[in-house]
C-alpha cells in the first residue's frame, strides 16, 4: 500500500515539474488514434454484420442471370418456403428532360421477407414500414434519384415504354444496407409491370433473385438441394455468406486503416522512448538518495513501474475519449456514403485502446526507466557515478516488440502484419539512411557559412541521433500526406489525360434485334457518328479441352471469377481496328461450318487457354463447342466495346443476343440521348464520364478517412520534435548563455536557431518529396500501368510544409533560450 | 557620470538581493571598485561569498538591485540585454571554470566566434593565429570532445583573447584542471594578458594564483573586507 501511496506521490511531483507532460501526450494521441479507427471500423462491420438477415431480406437467396424457373419456385413451395421474386437490373429513368441511370429492382408482394422495407410520402417525411410493394403503375424511388431528375410524388417516370406515377420514396431497403457505395439511386417497381416496360428481353443483362425464407432446417435442407444440381449456375447466398466481397473489402479497408494507425503509435512510442529516457537521466539523484536511505532496488523499480502504469492509465483514457469524438468525425466524413445509420458505438474498441496504450507506455519507457535500480548510493557522495545508459539494443528490442504485439492485433493478419512490418522498418531504415546523408552534407555546407548557418548547422550534425529521429517523424507524415493529396490526383489525371479526345463517352448496352438497324441509323444521323453495332451473348465457359471448368483449379482470384461468372460472348466477321493477332489466323474467308473462337491474350493466359483448345460455353441452356483459332491483344484505353472471346459469324445463331456499342457525343448534344431513351426504351445508356466522376468522389471521400488517420501520424510527429528538443533543452540553455556572453544578441541566437530548424525541415521535406515520388513512380509503373510524370508540386509542397512545421515547432520549443540570462554561463561550472 | 581616463571598470554602491524562502538574501553590497586599463585583479574569497555574482555584474552578465557599473564607458544599468551584449562583442573577453567550449564547433570555430559576433573579417584566419599562440595548430578541427580538459581550456583562453579584448574575465580557470595543467594554464593567461596589455579580472580561492595580480580584492559574505597590491615584474 505504501509503494502504491508513494508512487501517487512521485506522480504527482513529477506532473508538476513538467516531466511527464510528453509522455501524457504521446500515450494521449496513441490511443486517440487507436480507438478512433478502432470505433470506427467496429461500427462499420457491425452495422453489416449484425443483420445479416437483413442484407439478404431473406434467409437463403437464389441468384442468376436467367430467369427463375417454375421448376425451382415449385420446388421452394413444397419444402414450403416462404418466396418471393425480384429482378434487379440498370436502366435509364426519364423524367421530361431529364436522363438518370438508375438501378431498376423488380419486386412481387412478400419482399422482403426479413427485414422491412420503409418509405415517405414526402421527401424527408415522416417514415413508415412498408405493407406492401408498389402498386401496378406506380414506382418508388430514393430521394438520389428525386433529386437528380428533379421530381415530386406524383410526377411521371418512364421506364422503358411504361410511364410510371412516383407513388412513395424509399428511406431504407433492407437488401440495400450494406452497400457502402451506391453508385446508381433506386427504382422499385411491381414484378408484374416488367414485362410491358420491355426493358428484359432474352439475353438482356440483369439479375433474377430468389428470396426464400423459412425454418433453418427447410433452408438448410434446400440449400443442399440446390448445391448439389450445379447445373442451374445459380449463385447461393446464405446468411453466413452475404455480401462476400463487401467483407473483404471492409476486412482490407480495416487492416489498412489499423496499420495506418500503427505508423501513429510508432512514433508515439518514439516519443516516449526519448522523453522517458529524460525523465530517466532526471531522477539519478532521486533514487540515489532513496538508495542511500535504505530503498532497496526492487522498491525503485516498483516505484517508477507503477507511477508510469498510472500515468498510462490516466491519459490512455482520456486518449480514448478524444478518440470517440474522432470517430465521429471519421463517420461524418464518410456521410452520404454509407446506405444507412451505424450502429452506436461498443465499448470493446475503446477497452483495446485503453489496453494497447498502457502497453505501449510499458514497452517504450521500462528498458529506460529499469537502469534506475542501477543508480548506486555513493552518487550522493560522487555525482559523476551514473548507471550506463540502457543498451540502445534492448530499447530497441523493446520497441520492437512492443509494436510487434500490437500490429497483429491491428491488422488480425499475421502475414499482412509480417509484410507491412517489415515494409515499415525497410522505409524508416531508408528514411534514416537518407537524413543521416543529408545531415552530413549540411555539416559540410557550414564550412562557408556566416555565424548562425555555422553554429545551427553544426547543432544538426552534432545531434545526429535526434536530428534522424525528428527527420524521420516529420517527414514519415508528410509523405503520406502527399501520397494521399498529389499523388491520387496524379495518377487519376494521368489517366484521363491517356485518353485520346474523341475517346467514347457513352455506351449503349441492351440493344434488341429488332432495334439494331434503326438504332444505326438513327446515330449515324443525330449522333454524326458512324459507329458500329455489336452483338453479345451471356455465356458461361464450361469445359476447356472437354475438361469440366473448376474455378478450384485456379489459384489466381481474377482467374477464379472468371471461371464462374458469366461473360459476353461475340461474332465478328473482321479483326477490329484496336486488336491485333498474335498468334494463329482470323477465321477462313469461306465459312467451312466449324465453330471458330478468337481469344484476348490476357484472359487466355488467366484462365490457360492456347492455340487450338476446344471451348464449350454454356449458353441459355444450350452447349456450343468451338477450337480458339487465334490469340489477340487488345487496346482497352479505346474504350471501344471489345470482347474477351468472340466466334465466327453463324456460331452463335439462334442464340438470344442484344447489341452493344460505343461512341463518342459532344456535350452540346447530349440532348439527343431522350431521343434515344424515346425511340428505343430498351436500350440502356451508359454515361462514362458520369462514372468516372463517381468513382473519383468515392475516392476522395475515401481518402479523407485516410489522410484524418495520417493527420494522427504528423501529429506524432510533432510529440517526437517536442520530446526531441526537451531532451537538448538543458544544453540550449547553456550554449545560449554562452553566446550571449561572448557578445551574441537575440537576434544571433534567434538566426542560429532558424538555420538548424530549416535545415531540418528541408532535409525532412526533401525525403518526403523523394517518398511520394519514389511511390508513385512504383504505382505508375507496377500497379496501374501508366506513365510516369514527375509532380514539380511535390518538391515545392513537401519541403515547403516540412520546413514550415519544423520551423515553427522547433521555434516554438526553443525559444526559451533567447531569454536565457548569461550568468547561466558562470553558474554551470 | 564621467569615467575618469584610463577607467575600464567602475562599480559604485553595487548591491545584489535575491528573494529567498526565508526573505531576501543579501549576496553583495556596497560595493565600489575602480580598474583601470591594463591592471589585472584579483577577486579571491570563500565559496558563497559572491565572487562569480560580482563577476557577473561587472562584465554586464546581470544586473545588480542597486548602484551601478560602467564597463569600458557604458552605464550597463542604462541598456537591454542586446545592448550589453553589444558591448561584450569585441570588448570584453570570458574564461570559465568549465571551459564553456560550444561542443557542435570545433576548436577553430569555437574560437572564430567572439570574432564574428564582433563583425571582424578574416574570422579563420586569425582565430587559427589565436590557437597557435596556445600551441595548439595541430588542433584546429578537432572538437571538444576530442580534446583534453586541458587542452579545451587552451581553446578557452585563444577564444576569450580572439579579439584581441580590452577587458577579460576569468571565472576560477583552473578550478576543472589537476595542479600541474593549472600551472601552465595560469602561465599561459598571464604572459597572453601582457603580450595583449588587457585588463584581467579574476576570480579565484587559490592565494596562489591570487599572487600573479598587481592587486587581490577579497570579498567575504558580500563585501570587500581587503586590499592588497603588489608590483608586478
């Protein structure tokens, strides 16, 4: 009890005097940051775990791209399964003048089966569970879509050749929940209306769900059932395993955002390290008279473990409840994007922070604090006997360890953590070894410098270790940060820029038969574009070489999901302009009866097809079978419509086929799309450049999370820059009384003081600017395959920003010393 | 008041207080003393009778609570802090007990400091001049830390002559040295104050070294309790 007394007592010494203050902050903005991003993604996967029943609206889900047979829906009803259809596809939605693609979800009464389906009948009106599904005639939308065609209830809709009456506006769909990124708003319309919209015909791109429902042993025993006849090519959605690719998403996003995070403890853990290592050099005297009164070794050690426990205690819970507030600024950064309300917040996150910042505390300030039992007694007497100093290899170690305890439990990867790990060490070694270099250079420069270059100059070089230690925590940041700002943008610009001018800018996909002549002409006159129309066929690849497909026997992902999903097939009677034969022929000039396929090399090299191999696709339940006579590159920039596979003309007839086609339309005539939608209802039309501009907003908005979780590491930064200069204070004080005795003004020391901050902050910035550039040009080149331009804005922006922080930081942190009287000079002899 | 010609140092009514737990201590007081140019001083006393705090205010380090202090013809009670260092810069010369050597500069630049400060061109080349008249050219981009104790004092006393001052101060400048190197530290100061006909004022508790100063002052609990002069060789 008495130790645990004096430990408060030592505390609370020690919080007056200043000397814990920085290791406060630091364990403050460690567990800051952990628990924010901590919160933040637990609210997020809870909000798609808990109700995963929810997600499906129903407990097992049946999916295809073809219609539900009768078969199937007899079948369901006599394990006697609740069911309910729906078929959800893209269209265009018109309003007026107005054009909007908009995702079209076709429901029958039943849905959804779990969960409930609510809506308004005004634009954020008054909320209501919905009984029933729209009504013939009627549709209900979100408030995205009221928005962007600037309707009212009760306004008209078209929908393919129907007009629909806006009925009510959907504020929550179950089966929607989980989709963190709608990219297209939402129409519901009544199952039994489809068909007169004439937006489905055969061969039409859309998706036909199943929604069953019923006691977990009828679902399951249905499930079996339909797993074991694989011939239907339905996809199985259980409960178990909704929204697979949403989990893995969220599962990367987690493990990215958490080992962000780590970069931010990391540092933080430097700072301690450094402040505890003063805090350590500060109480020699304590413990040597504590000894000398009879304290034994082990009380020492008790005493300093348990006062730096508290301490850790203390502000590791006032870092997680900084960090509850930042977690609210995550989820508000994300706002718009998320389908629906998180869940509040648990505890548990908030607990691991609290827990992972008292060991963090331990870790980087014990192998420090433990050489005070070292301190002898007669240092009473002789105060030059001093303890060695704690071997940097244990600190080290220490350090090492401590951050590999909590990687694992950021990332809950251990092959992630080990990569990422040793990435982060690789980078912060390469950050050293460059400003150690960079400090040796000033350390030249002085030679020619005036009196204050010289002097702030040699205080970089004679601080070698701090110096790299502030280097490499300011600059760590702002890389990051570049990364984050120029560099994506960069890279995105790169990218349109790549596309030549004239590059299409709209698809039309959905494309009937009956419409394809019309079609042509009508764009070659209204559009003066003379594009070319091409068929497609939904195919599934079956066999290679007679062989039954196994998406199993492909380790490469991209390979498995080809190996599954369905693709477009084509015919073509000539090479297109943007492809190129590599290997084999173009088919006979005479058609000799064979069934012919030309296979793009990539997808070739992914799912192993070569020269002569026998293809059976599956098409709407019938097989056809055909050799690949020749292997081509294709030049996806063009944006031209291109296929993975393509047959010879007459292969694929009879099949249910729609056209495709691409062309490039000036923004003065886009007026002209009504007409499309007009005369051919069907026909869905594809706003490319509307895409990309989502796709980028999602990017930012992403990327803010990010760079609100980067803001932690500059922050951390800076502690280490503080815990830096805390650690050189008493020599400042010194060498400025001696200079102001040998005649130096305010002005002087001020100068020297600029000169070593901005030497600092240039070598900080100049790293970070190589970082960035060092980066991007590996994602140009590697990642995205894309050119690689040098960003001049990087070398102006990045030493700027470091120069400007260290500055005035390291002003602010020194500038005691200018008030330093002289006298100190004679004092400290 | 006008110092009279030939008055480098003039202290009149010099008190020091400092505020103290128990009330205000009393440091120095009364205290006047006139040097003229070329003189070297002795100010001897026990540890706590306030001989680094006379020194200090006599070479414009702090301000006293009362009376005053010219220094080479500047009332210092009348200037800031950059003004008394501004007379410092090129006047006024320092030798410390602990040798008070910038330990990020090398001997070279340590010594090229005062010469700066003070604006003086060809700062290398005469503060290289300076450590050869210490005997230590072969040192001159070594740091302190490569240097022996007295070695660094050497460094010391070329930095505090570099400007070739009119007034210097020595703060106990053998006090971190064994006896032997304290000999020729002394020797050494001594014979460069004559060469350079400066001021000396120094500040020990060794009699002995007392003994080489044309006059000793001794200083006991704050006051000047005597006064012994003697002629110099």
């Amino acid at each position: 009890m008495s130790l645990i007394n004096a430990a408060f007592t030592a505390l609370k010494r020690d919080w007056r005097a200043g000397e814990l203050r920085l290791i406060a902050l630091a364990t403050v903005l460690a567990v800051a940051a952990l628990s924010s991003v901590g919160l933040f993604t637990d609210r997020v996967s809870r909000a798609i775990e808990a109700q995963a029943t929810e997600l499906l609206a129903a407990d097992l889900v049946l999916e295809s791209t073809n219609p539900i047979t009768d078969d199937l829906l007899q079948r369901a009803q006599a394990s006697g399964l609740d069911r309910t259809r729906s078929v959800s596809f893209r269209s265009m939605a018109l309003a007026g003048e107005r054009l909007e693609l908009a995702e079209v979800k076709a429901v029958e009464a039943g849905y959804p089966l779990r969960g409930q389906l609510r809506t308004s009948s005004e634009l954020f009106g008054a909320e209501q569970v919905a009984t029933t599904v729209p009504g013939r005639g009627t549709v209900w939308v979100d408030a995205r879509l009221m928005q962007a065609l600037d309707i009212n209830v009760g306004d008209t809709v078209k929908l393919g050749d129907i007009d629909f009456r806006l009925a009510r506006i959907i504020t929550y769909e179950p089966d929607r929940g989980g989709e963190l990124f709608n990219i297209a708003p939402r129409v519901l319309i009544n199952l039994a209306d489809l068909n007169a919209t004439g937006l489905i015909a055969p061969g039409s791109r859309a998706e036909f769900r199943l929604l069953l429902g019923g006691a977990t042993e009828a679902i399951a025993a249905f499930r079996e059932q339909v797993e074991a006849d694989k011939s239907r090519g339905l996809k199985i959605q259980g409960i178990r395993d909704a929204r697979p690719e949403l989990r893995r998403a969220l599962e990367r996003a987690e493990q990215f955002l958490g080992l962000s995070v780590i970069v931010a403890v990391a540092l933080c853990g430097l700072a301690i390290a450094m402040a505890s290592r003063r805090f350590t050099l500060r109480h020699y005297d304590t413990c040597a008279m504590l000894r000398c009164l009879g304290a034994s070794q082990r009380h020492i050690t008790g005493l300093f473990t348990l006062q730096m426990l508290v301490l850790a205690a203390l502000f590791s819970g006032l870092g997680a409840a900084l960090g509850f507030l930042g977690q609210t600024g995550l989820t508000s950064l994300l706002q718009g994007m998320t389908a629906r309300a998180l869940p509040v917040p648990s505890a548990w996150p908030l607990l691991s922070a609290i827990l992972a910042g008292i060991v963090a505390v331990t870790g980087f300030s014990l192998p420090q604090l433990w050489r005070l039992r070292e301190v002898s007694p007669l240092r009473v007497l002789r105060r030059d006997l001093a303890p060695a100093p704690a071997a940097s290899r244990i600190v080290f170690m220490a350090a090492i360890a401590t951050l590999a305890f909590l990687t694992p439990w950021q990332s809950g990867n251990l092959k992630l953590t080990l990569y990422m790990f040793f990435g982060l060490l690789g980078t912060a070694a390469a950050l050293a070894a460059g400003a150690l270099t960079g400090i040796r250079v000033c350390a030249r420069l002085r030679a020619g410098t005036g009196i204050a270059w010289r002097y702030g100059l040699a205080n970089v070089a004679r601080r070698a270790e701090s110096s790299v230690a502030q280097v490499l925590a300011i600059g760590l940041g702002v890389t990051a940060l570049l990364l984050l700002t120029l560099v994506r943008s960069d890279l995105l610009e790169s990218w349109q820029d790549r596309l030549a001018p004239g590059t299409p800018n709209y698809f039309l996909i959905n494309i009937q038969p009956d419409d394809v002549a019309a079609l042509e002409g009508f764009l070659r006159e209204r559009a003066a574009t003379n594009t070319e129309l091409y068929p497609m066929v939904r195919a599934r690849l079956t066999q290679l070489n007679g062989r039954t497909l196994n998406p199993d026997d492909y380790t490469d992902a991209r390979a498995k999901r080809l190996a599954t999903r369905e693709f477009n097939l084509s015919w073509a009677s000539r090479l297109q302009d943007d492809n190129a034969i590599i290997a084999g022929s173009w088919w006979p000039k005479e058609p000799d009866g064979a069934t012919y396929f030309s296979v793009e090399e990539e997808i070739g090299k992914d799912l192993g097809m070569a020269l002569n191999d026998r293809l059976t696709y599956s098409v709407a339940g019938r097989e056809i079978t055909g050799t690949v006579r020749n292997i081509r590159s294709v030049d996806w920039d063009t944006f031209n419509v291109n296929f993975f596979v393509s047959a010879n003309p007459g292969a694929l007839d009879g099949l249910p086929a729609t056209w495709i086609t691409s062309f490039y339309l000036p923004s003065e005539r886009r007026s002209m799309l009504i007409d499309v939608v007009r005369n051919f209802p069907s026909v869905t039309i594809i706003d490319v450049a509307a895409l990309i501009e989502q796709v980028r907003a999602i990017m930012e908005q992403v990327s803010r999370t990010v760079e609100f979780v980067f803001g932690f590491t500059l922050l951390a930064g800076l502690v280490v820059l503080f815990a830096t200069l805390q650690n050189t204070h008493d020599e400042r004080r010194l060498e400025a009384a001696v200079l102001r005795s040998l005649g130096a003004g305010r002005g002087a020391i001020l100068k020297s003081l600029a000169a070593e901050f901005l030497a600092l902050g240039l070598i900080a910035g100049l790293l970070a600017a190589l970082g960035a550039t060092t980066i991007s040009w590996l994602l140009a080149r590697f990642v995205f395959d894309l050119p690689f331009a040098l960003n001049g804005l990087l070398w102006l922006l990045g030493p700027l920003s470091c120069t400007l922080v260290v500055l005035g930081t390291g002003i602010a942190g020194t500038r005691h010393v200018l008030h330093v009287p002289p006298m100190v000079a004679l004092r400290n002899a | 008041m006008n110092d009279a010609p030939g008055v480098i140092v003039q202290a009149r009514q010099l008190g020091k207080q400092v505020a103290s737990p128990g009330g205000t201590l009393t440091i120095l007081a009364d205290i006047d003393l006139t040097i003229a140019a070329g003189e070297s001083v002795a100010i001897i006393g026990v540890s706590g009778s306030g001989k680094s705090t006379l020194l200090g205010l006599l070479a414009g380090l702090d301000l006293p609570t009362s009376g005053e202090v010219h220094l080479a013809g500047a009332a210092l009670n009348s200037l800031d802090e950059d003004g008394r260092a501004a007379i410092r810069a090129g006047r006024v010369g320092f030798v410390f007990q602990s040798f008070q050597l910038l330990p990020g500069l090398t001997a070279l630049e340590n010594v090229m400091l005062p010469l700066e400060l003070a604006g003086i061109e060809k700062a290398a080349e005469l503060a290289a001049g300076r450590l050869a008249e210490v005997g230590l050219s072969e040192r001159l981009h070594h740091y302190p830390r490569q240097l022996s104790g007295g070695e660094q004092q050497r460094v010391a006393i070329a930095r505090a002559f570099a400007c070739r001052p009119q007034i210097l101060f020595a703060d106990e400048p053998t006090g971190n040295l064994d006896q032997q190197t304290g000999a020729q530290i002394i020797e050494l100061l001594f014979r460069l104050n004559r060469e350079h006909a400066a001021t000396l004022v120094l500040v020990t508790h060794d009699p002995a070294i007392a003994d080489h100063c044309g006059r000793c002052l001794t200083l006991a609990a704050g006051r000047f309790t005597g006064e012994a002069r003697r002629e110099l060789d």
